[in-house]
C-alpha cells in the first residue's frame, strides 16, 4: 500500500472507538506472527484517565534528552495519524508508515485467512502493532507506551513494562469500563504486572485500594505520587510553571515546565518517579531539566496569537473541563469566547457546566466524527446560556464567528474534544500573526 491506500484501508475499519472489540488475542495473535517486537526493547506503561498523554511526552522527552534512543506511542492524533509513532522526538514519515502499515496488513490477512484472528483489527490494534513493530526495526532503546483506553483489555497491554504509571482516575468512557471509579481504577489496575514497580497518581479512596490491592495481589511495588513525593512552586508566569520536587530518590530544584497549567507539576512528578525507578537507564538531573523544559504536547492549554489569542484545550470529561475552568480562572480571564463540541458519549452536561458560566459567547460546532454531539442537543442542555450561544453549521464557521466576537483583550477557548482542536488547529496556524 502506498500513503493515500493506507489512509483509505484505515478508515474502512470505521470509527476507533465505536467500532472497539477490547480484548489481548488479536494483539498476541499479530506480535507472535511479527517475532513479538515488543519483547525486543525494554518499555514504560501509563494508564490513567487524564495526564497520561502528557506524562508519557515528558518521559520520552527527559530519556530522549540523557541521549537514549527512543519510542513514544500515544493517542489519538491532532492532525495526522503518524503523530502516534515516533522515534527520537520525530513522528514516522508517510512511506516508512505505509511500509509499516502493509507489513502488518499482510500479517493480518494471513492470520484471518488461517482463522487464528477471529475478526479483522480493529483500527487501535492496527495502529498500535505498527508502532511496536516500527520500533523494534529502528532498535529504539526504550519506547514509551500510552494506553488508549482503560488499560487490561488495551491493545498496548502485551507488553511487559520496566515501569507501569497510572497517572489517576475519573469518570470518563463508562460504557466501556464501567459506572463507578472503582470500576473503571480495575481496568486501569490491569497494567500492573507482577514485580513490576508501579507509580500512581491516584488519590482518591477507592482507586487507590483498587490499585493497591491489584499491585499486592501480583507483589508489585507501589510509590504514590501525592504521599511519596513534595511539590513546592516556586513562580509562574502565563499559567508556566518552576517548582523543586522532593521524591523518594532525589531532590530537584526549579524545575521549569513548558507545559501550562498547575496540574502539570504533579504529572511532571509522576514523570520523573517513574524514570527514576527505570533499570539501566541512568538519568541526571540536568537530563530531566532539559527534558521537562522541552516537552511538547499540543492541543493542550495550548495557547497562539492567531487573529484572536486563541487557546486550544482537548479537554474531554468532567475532570479535564474543570482543570481548564481553574487555568483560566487562575489567568484572570475576563472575557471568554468558547468554541464547543464534543462526542455525545461524553458527560457534556458536566462539561459544560464547569465551563459555560464563564463565558461571554458559546459557539456551539458540530465535530468531524461519527460519535459527534448536534450543536442542538448540546444547547438543550444549557437552556439557561441560550442567550450566550451560537449554532453553527461547521467548525471553521465557529471559530470565525468566535474571532469576531472577541475583542483584541478576550481570549477564544477550543475545547470538548481532541478531535474539535486537531481539525481547527491548522486554521489557527494559518492566521497566526495576520
């Protein structure tokens, strides 16, 4: 297959999580077929409902920077799928995924055609064998996996870790992995591997004795972030902030993140917790200095000075919106024009309920995706913010509408969905500095 065929055989598979089968034997079936790739490096595993995609950034990011070669595999993408795979910093080129991609699509049809896979992959399990298999023929040293969703049944959880993160617990894809945190802190729990060392971010009561119990269970040793580490800021500027840390190991002094928002110390502490419990990966503090100051994560609180200053947020449940609501209350935001979509799956009346009290205007879009909310239904929900909201018809629509609404001192929000923020970030760029 060349790129475009990829592309095109990707999105017959259909929707990535409508179409989801959780389940290990498709996964397990492909890597024995492949030579088991993700036994040929050693790996860090991060679960967790919110956090997990920034802690897994900052990980690579801080090995990258002591000069160990690296794999970094997250989801989902902004704007194109070859984001999710990347080596030393850089995300796979077009041809060398369509190799990728043929190679793995072959394996599939052979496995199919000898009924060893019961059905085809589906496109997670597509995608996350491509990365396993892409960073055992570029001989990474270590790769940095994110699960995409809960973690036992994940795709990415055949592999078995130096380090498992489980970076915290909220409400978020219930209809998958349950009603309750206690549910959901089991599907997440299911990382843990036996002997394997587990950070975990979780502090609240009942994730925590799910998670404790689950790392007993299997003789896993557990450092807790908010109970085995000490955060103190030290400054802020622009919603960036320089603290020293305290863990079990170390004590490290003005750490600088460039990545905006208070909560990111604690991932950065849970960052580097689990690096310092890696074996043979040795890692000086300038490393993690480095490494911390030179994360990039887009898409979240991710601010540019388009044609209005506009922030983008992939804020997608309850816990992601009222971080957002803290960020911009914290900045001092005064007038705020919201750009909102969001997936119908989600708690959007919790969403918008931390959110829609501060705003000024509340563009209402419908999102590139066949799990999308209709601006409609959203707006039923609010019937009190009527008179702040807009309908519109498409998302570049909304945000042009939103522009116009804000003054030269307001700030726009794009947020309710990672999906929302990767197809309107290319128009955000587009109009940076006119």
């Amino acid at each position: 297959m060349n790129h475009s065929e990829t592309l095109k055989y990707l999105h017959q598979k259909g929707n990535e999580v409508q179409m989801m089968h959780l389940g290990l034997h498709r996964t397990f079936a492909m890597m024995r077929a492949l030579g088991n790739p993700q036994h040929q490096y050693p790996s860090l595993h991060i679960a967790g409902t919110n956090g997990k995609g920034s802690v897994a950034a900052m990980c690579e990011s801080i090995l990258r920077h002591a000069g160990y070669a690296t794999g970094l595999y997250t989801s989902p993408h902004l704007m194109r799928v070859e984001e999710r795979i990347r080596v030393g910093g850089r995300q796979v080129g077009p041809r060398s995924f369509a190799r990728l991609a043929t190679r793995v699509r072959e394996t599939e049809v052979e496995l199919l055609e000898k009924r060893i896979l019961d059905r085809p992959l589906t496109t997670f399990e597509f995608l996350t064998c491509c990365a396993f298999h892409h960073f055992a023929q570029q001989k990474v040293d270590i790769a940095v996996m994110e699960v995409g969703l809960g973690g036992k049944l994940d795709a990415t959880n055949v592999i078995y870790p130096q380090v498992a993160v489980i970076t915290g617990v909220a409400l978020d894809h219930q209809n998958y992995l349950g009603n309750t945190l206690t549910q959901i802190a089991g599907e997440k729990a299911g990382i843990i591997k036996r002997h394997v060392p587990v950070i975990s971010g979780a502090d609240t009561s009942a994730p925590r004795r799910v998670i404790l119990r689950r790392a007993k269970q299997v003789d896993a040793p557990v450092t807790e972030c908010w109970k085995d580490s000490k955060i103190r800021i030290r400054r802020e500027w622009r919603g960036r902030y320089t603290f020293d840390l305290k863990t079990p190991r170390r004590q490290y002094k003005d750490l600088r993140l460039s990545l905006a928002g208070e909560y990111q110390t604690r991932n950065a502490a849970l960052a580097i917790m689990a690096i310092e419990t890696l074996k043979n990966f040795p890692v000086k503090a300038g490393d993690i200095r480095r490494g911390l100051a030179g994360t990039r994560w887009p898409g979240r609180l991710d601010e540019y000075n388009s044609r209005r200053r506009t922030l983008l947020d992939g804020a997608h449940n309850p816990e992601g919106s009222r971080l957002l609501r803290d960020f911009l209350v914290h900045c001092g935001e005064t007038e705020l024009h919201f750009v909102f979509g969001a997936m119908r799956d989600k708690n959007i009346r919790e969403m918008g309920g931390c959110l829609f009290p501060l705003a000024t205007s509340i563009h209402l879009t419908p999102v590139a995706n066949t799990r999308a909310a209709a601006p409609g239904q959203v707006a039923e929900l609010f019937r009190r913010f009527r008179s702040r909201m807009v309908l519109h018809s498409g998302m570049r629509e909304a945000l042009n509408a939103a522009w116009r609404n804000c003054s030269p001192s307001g700030l726009v929000v794009v947020t309710g969905s990672l999906y929302l923020v990767g197809n309107l970030l290319p128009m955000i760029q587009e109009n940076c500095g006119k």
